[in-house]
C-alpha cells in the first residue's frame, strides 16, 4: 500500500464506520459504512463503500507505518471489527484499540485509534503475559493459571477499583482463544514494570500475569479512552488463529 493512496477526508462531525463482514483475501468487496450525526454513539443511515479501500485510507491518513503498526495487523484489526460491528457487539462504536504483540515489549506498541475524528488517541506501552515470553511474546494461552496472554478480539467493559488502581475488565469473544479472559481475571491495568522509566535500568518491559498491563503514568487515559463496549484486538501472526477466528472469517 503506497503513500500513493489518496489520504482520507474527514469532515467535523463526520464518522465513517464498516460494518459488512469482509473475506480474508485480496480481492476487493463492498460493505456498508455509515455517516453519524452529532452524537457519534448513534448510527445514521449506511452508504456503500469499498472496504479494502476503505481500511487501506485510514492506515495512510493516520500515518500507522509510522507509529510501527503493520499494514497486516490493521487489516486483521478492521475487518474483525467489522464483523462485530455487524454483530451489535459494540456500545462505544468510535473507538477500536490494537495492542501488536508481533513487536518487541521496548516498543509502544499499543494503538488507541478514534474513527470518529480519525486521530490517534493514544500510543503507549503494553505488557504480556510472563509465560508468553521475554522481549518477545510467541506463546499464547486461554488457560487458567497459564499467565500467559491471549489473542483475539475482545470488548471492553466496567471500570472498577482493585490492588492496581482503576482497572478495566475486558471481555474475551473469541472461544477457545480468549473467551476466559474474564474468569481469569485479565484486565488493563497500570503497572510501574512497563514505560520508559522501567526501560531505564532493564533490556525489555516487565511482564504480567496475562494482563494487559499500560504504564502508570497513562493507565486512567488508556482505561477511559476505551471503557464501555469499545473494540480491542490483541494481535500476533498466528496462523491458526487467523485461520480459525469466526470474526476474520466471518
């Protein structure tokens, strides 16, 4: 995809969202995107679009290549957020979170994108999980007690208060990959063992119990950015769960 692509004009109030599933392949399709009125939480009427098209806008417009986000994982991201999107499984519709555990823990590697006023909200440190691996995570698992973290898609729900501070439990939807995020007790939380500050004295960030974990120092922005029903896509190069993901291969 080359700089090439004609960026994407976002008008003040304007907010383009797909929701028509789309096939994992190279080929264009079409799907419906909405324009929403004043209160961006309600959809207006849909207008057809392409999609490929469409994703391939919004990586060029918010200049991801040059955050360290891949084409490939933003193409994954979108299309099965689309597909939840179609579902009615998101309250909070704006906001899709991408945390690319293809790259290395010393990288921010977590994307909060609004594709309400396509900005990039945030880009930060995230933790995995401490069995998952070092610098880099390569084992991923739905476990109890693996403490190890788990891909896919999930949903954003409550805030509460707990031995990190304000914390934000995250739905896992994804069965056999992480749908018992929940029962494990995985949610986003702040930690002092990720951030520049524990880069410092150490070669890689810390790693949690599965978590995860954002630095401290932005851990309330990352958890009110995202709460309530937003979409977050845990990503890594798997080629059986691209393979085996219901929402990428809706």
């Amino acid at each position: 995809m080359g700089k090439s692509v004609q960026r994407l004009a976002v008008c003040a109030g304007t907010i383009m969202l797909l929701v028509a599933p789309v096939l994992m392949s190279g080929k264009s399709h079409t799907a419906q995107s909405f324009t929403a009125p004043a209160d961006k939480n309600t959809i207006a009427a849909p207008v057809v679009t392409n999609s490929i098209a469409f994703a391939d806008q919004v990586y060029d417009s918010l200049n991801l290549d040059e955050s360290g986000l891949s084409e490939q994982a933003f193409e994954y991201a979108w299309f099965g957020y689309q597909s939840m999107l179609a579902k009615g499984m998101l309250a909070k519709k704006e906001i899709l979170s991408i945390c690319d555990f293809s790259q290395s823990s010393k990288n921010k590697r977590m994307y909060i994108i609004d594709l309400g006023t396509m900005k990039l909200l945030l880009h930060t440190y995230v933790a995995h999980g401490k069995n998952s691996g070092g610098e880099y995570a390569n084992s991923f698992s739905n476990k109890p007690e693996s403490h190890k973290s788990s891909i896919g898609f999930y949903v954003t729900r409550s805030t509460y208060f707990g031995n990190h501070g304000l914390s934000l439990k995250i739905d896992g939807i994804e069965k056999g990959f992480n749908d018992k995020a929940l029962a494990r007790n995985i949610v986003i939380h702040g930690s002092e063992y990720v951030g520049p500050s524990f880069l410092k004295n150490n070669p890689f960030s810390g790693r949690s119990y599965g978590c995860p974990a954002v630095p401290d120092e932005v851990s309330d922005e990352v958890i009110n950015f995202i709460k309530d029903g937003s979409c977050l896509f845990i990503y890594y190069p798997s080629k059986t769960y691209i393979a085996k993901s219901r929402l990428l291969n809706a």
